[in-house]
C-alpha cells in the first residue's frame, strides 16, 4: 500500500487542536489533504465577550474547518473539549 494511501486512511481516524481562535493554515492543509478528519474545540479556541462565548466567532471557526475539508469527503468531525 502506497504512503499515501496510509497517510488518508490514518487521517480518516485522527482529529487534531490547535492554538489561537483562527484556523491555522497548517491544520487547514492537513484537512485538505486528508491526513486530518477534524478538530476538536478548546476552550484556548473560543472568543470570549463579557464571559459568553461569541457564537459569531465560532461559527465562522466551524465553517473554515468545514471549507478546508475536501468536498468529495465526508463531514468534518467537530469535537468540543468539555471538562
């Protein structure tokens, strides 16, 4: 089986975090090429506004992660970290 071949299948099965309330182009690139399934939200990822998370902020999160995944493939997974 070719590298590639196992680099989608693996990625089938992987969701990832990041930093920041953006996007990160290099999480974005993973998505597109399959290597990641999705991601899985932070509180570090949240827009806080007078201690309410801004639904605006995450929204447009949720659609970039969407966007980025290619549209042949299936849905993103998107995981919410709750402690």
């Amino acid at each position: 089986m070719a590298t590639h071949d196992l680099q989608r299948l693996a990625g089938a099965v992987l969701v990832g975090g990041f930093d920041g309330t953006a996007l990160p182009d290099e999480v974005r690139a993973r998505l597109a090429a399959g290597h990641l399934a999705g991601v899985i939200v932070f509180r570090r990822n949240l827009v806080l506004r007078d201690g309410a998370v801004d639904l605006d902020a995450l929204c447009a999160l949720t659609r970039a992660v969407a966007d980025a995944t290619p549209s042949a493939g299936l849905r993103p997974v998107l995981a919410i970290d709750q402690e």
